[in-house]
C-alpha cells in the first residue's frame, strides 16, 4: 500500500523548501510563465488575507465577489513576504518579493502540494463527483472501507474525518492549501486510503489541479450551479477533468453511472489505460441492480457484479440509493476489496446526516428532512418517499437567491408533480428579496397544485406538520445538515431538524 511508504515529516519539507533560495524554483528552473523579483523563504502559503502571519507567501486568488488584489495591503499589513498574483501592475515594498503568474490558483495547487510533501502521493485517493449523492456515496464508501483500528480519511460536505480527530466542514471541496494541509493530516493520522468529494467549483478554481486521484466516481449529471458554468455542456466539461487527465494524472479506475446520458459520453471519451467500472439499472452494467422491493424502512434486491450475483438488504430508502451503494460498491471492487465482505456491513450504515434523516417524536405520521435542492434531487426525494408513504406527501422547500433563476420554476414544477401539498418557503436568499424569488418560483405552478407560499421557513414547517394526518410524510427539503440560513452575507442559525423537533413536540404537549 501506499500507506506505507516512508513520510517526511512537515517540519522536514518546511526546512527543506525554506532552504531553497525561492518557494517558485523547483528543479533548479523557474516555473513557466512568471516573473520573480527579490527572492524570499517563505514559511506559509495563504490566500486569505486576515489568516497571513509574517513571513507568509499571499496568493491573490481572483474571485467572483471579491478580488484578492483588493487584500495585498492586508496581507502585507500582516506581514506578508512574498505577494504572488496575476496582476504586474500591483507595487509591493522592496522589502517584499513580488511574483507574477498567468494563473494565480493553479500556481498555489502546484505549490501547495509541494509544501505538504505531496501526501496525496501517499493515500489512495478517491474522488467523487456528481451533481448529486456525492456526500452519501463518499460517506458510505469510507464506512466500508474502515477495518477495526484501520482509519479512512474523509473530505466531504459535512465534516472531515483525518483519521485521529473529526473537525466540521468549511467546503465540500477546500482550497489547495487547506486541501493538502487535510490529506497531510490524514497521513499523520494513520491513513492510507481517503475519499473525497469533488465539486465542479473546486475542479474550475485549480482546487484540485495535480491532484493524484487513483480512482474517479461519476455519480451523474442534472441541472445546478447553471448560475456559475452557464450551461449543462460547460458544467460537464468540468466534470471530466478528473477522469480525462486534463487536471492533472489520469486515474487508474473511473467508476461511472452507466444510465445517465453524461456517463456514456464519458465512457467514450476516456484514454484506453483507464479502466473503466460501471453501474446502474441496465444490464450492460459491470454492477447491475435489479428486482428492486422499496419498503418504508430499506430496501432489497438482487445485484449482478463482476464477483457474481448477491443478494443485497439495505437501510438506505429507495431507487436513487441503490445506485448510491452500487457506486460504492463498485470502488471497492476497483481497489480489490471484497464486495461480499462489504455487503455484511451495509446493515450497520448509519447514514448521512441530513439526507433523508428521520425526525422522530412518536408523531403518527413521518417527518424527513433531506438536503435536496436541485431539481433531481427533489424528485428523487419525493418519488422514494411516494414508494413508501401509504397517506399523503408534503413537502417544504425553497429555493436559493443570487443563484440560478431558471432552476425555480423547475424545482417548483417538480415539487408539484410529486407532492399532494406544497409548502414553498425560503432557502438561503442571500441578498435578494423573497419576493423576486417566489415570482421566479411561481412560474412553475401546475394547474389543480394544492400550494401555498411562506416566506418564514419556520412558519411554513409549522403549517406542513399541522397539516399531516396518521400515515402521511413530511419532506423538508433543501438544507438537510445545513444549521443556518444565508441573509444579507449573515449566517442565521437554523436547523431544519432542530426546528421539527422543536416544534412536534410543541404540538404533542398542545394535545
């Protein structure tokens, strides 16, 4: 394994870097298209300006709401050493090295890889990507992978796990420096196999570039983030940067959703000397479900794969997670793991908080919360839970401000199809007015629909539960372990969860 190559300690890598004569001179050659002046050691890279301590190397990363030229005075302020950015005309000090480059991110990923002792070289890492399931295949890939006293790190939406501590998730897929600095921390912490989730963001900001994946998951490809990639063509190509080497190496495996249109455009595009393992309902499939029995508490079924045919109990609800765990599965089978070993450990998966997690107060009808919040996503949430929902279906849900507006009136579409009544509230509105967002989202209303708007989210849950009768569910979508709600760039806290809780057992004491 990997795992157990002989690692450099980071003290070992900082001397070592700080002895060169310049962080940017690798190999005894400067790298391509830069200039440098007045060379200094450099003892951090940072690009965030409030977190630069002297000696520092500050990246001035170009962004959509901010700029990081507008930062240099900060980080020089903070005691900066070094600036790095893409703008020649920035004036620093004499006293300050200043290096200018065509392409400030990908410059840092180079140098930030360089700087942690390029622990992805020392993990076998997997990348998954996907608009949705990303966080529930990387969370159930790790479960399955961890052997008692064996730990798997974890990069994800939720929450890091580094092997010997968990810390809470700042970014579903972090910026180079903190990317690396993780993946070293993991290696500390006694890991030689990590998982992560690879968002189309982090693809197109540099965030990953170089980055040594040794297997890549393709989970599929629905509409999001439009706002930001502008269309479905320019989204996908981000997609595959991960499998087609222009990111960096090539992957040794590439586990891809053989239904989904993306995915079979994907399989034809890879180079030959990646091998490719592929899932889903068709019978082309490497891993291929079938005989589905969705039930209210799991789900059963028979699954054909490369090691034969078994049969599969999961607690995981409905269609859209056995595709979730056949993606799994199908990374285990990549790195020569058992699936019949795997399969044993299904039962004891816990979940993903969030993601059609239960809120449980003895109430006569279900309440779920889930983070669904594209339009896929919500009708996957709603189809599963039609499945096992003997009563009616309700759901609440938002939509995003600042974000795609074509994607309201769809979401609203959806919700419309696949709920017996609607409760559209608030999601993150960011800086734009609720009400410019319910016009985008009334759009999307179908005749008969039994729907009704509520700016406050709390109100709008309250209204839902109040409606639901014994044997009905209640879906309350869009921010599943989300605790907080984004408002005029201020994080207000509220939990979903919490919040149901709250207030079912409010009405149970009303009785």
């Amino acid at each position: 394994m990997n795992g157990e190559k002989k690692i450099e300690s980071l003290d070992s890598v900082k001397s070592r870097m700080k002895a060169e004569q310049t962080l940017f001179e690798l190999n005894g050659g400067r790298l391509p298209n830069c200039s440098i002046h007045n060379r200094q050691p450099v003892t951090e890279l940072i690009s965030d300006s409030r977190r630069v301590t002297p000696g520092s190397a500050f990246f001035a990363l170009p962004g959509m709401r901010t700029d990081g030229t507008k930062h240099i005075q900060e980080a020089l302020d903070r005691g900066a050493k070094t600036i790095v950015t893409e703008d020649s005309s920035v004036k620093v000090p004499g006293s300050v090295a200043k290096v200018c480059v065509d392409d400030a991110r990908r410059t840092l990923a180079k140098f930030a890889k360089r700087y942690y002792g390029n622990p992805d070289e020392h993990l076998d890492l997997i990348g998954v990507t996907g608009t949705n399931g990303k966080t529930t295949v990387t969370t159930l890939t790790r479960h399955l992978l961890e052997d008692a006293g064996r730990p798997v790190g974890l990069i994800g939406t939720v929450r890091y796990h580094l092997g010997d501590r968990e810390v809470p998730s700042f970014r579903t897929t972090p910026e180079s420096t903190d990317l690396y600095s993780l993946l070293r921390s993991m290696l500390v912490g006694g890991c030689s196999e990590a998982v992560m989730e690879v968002s189309s963001h982090g693809i197109h900001q540099s965030r990953v570039s170089g980055l040594k994946l040794g297997v890549s998951v393709f989970l599929n490809l629905t509409r999001d983030h439009l706002d930001y990639h502008e269309n479905m063509e320019a989204y996908f190509n981000e997609k595959r940067k991960i499998f087609n080497g222009v990111n960096g190496k090539l992957p040794k495996v590439a586990v891809i959703n053989g239904d989904c249109p993306y995915g079979k455009r994907l399989i034809n595009e890879l180079p030959p000397q990646v091998r490719v393992i592929t899932f889903g309902m068709e019978e082309v499939n490497d891993f291929r479900a079938r005989n589905l029995d969705l039930q209210e508490k799991g789900t059963e079924f028979i699954l054909d794969a490369p090691t034969g045919t078994h049969v599969v109990t999961s607690p995981m609800l409905g269609r859209f997670n056995v595709m979730n765990l056949m993606a799994s599965l199908a990374v285990i089978h990549s790195l020569g793991r058992s699936v019949s070993d795997s399969l044993r450990k299904v039962g004891a998966f816990e979940g993903v908080d969030g993601r059609m997690e239960t809120v449980d107060c003895s109430q006569k009808y279900k309440v779920v919360v889930d983070y669904a919040h594209t339009p896929d996503a919500l009708r996957n949430a709603l189809s599963m839970l039609r499945e096992c929902t003997p009563g009616n279906l309700h759901v609440v849900f938002g939509c995003g401000g600042d974000r795609d507006r074509g994607k309201r009136m769809e979401m609203t579409r959806v919700a419309c199809a696949g709920a017996d009544m609607v409760w559209a509230t608030s999601d993150n509105p960011r800086t734009e007015p609720q009400a410019n967002i319910f016009k985008d989202m009334r759009k999307g209303i179908s005749k008969g629909s039994d729907i009704h708007f509520i700016e406050d989210r709390r109100r709008a849950i309250s209204l839902a539960l109040d409606a639901a009768n014994e044997g009905d569910c209640v879906l309350i979508a869009g921010k599943g372990h989300e605790t907080f709600q984004e408002v005029q760039y201020t994080a207000i806290p509220f939990d979903d969860r919490k919040v149901a809780d709250e207030l079912l057992q409010a009405k149970s004491f009303a009785k």
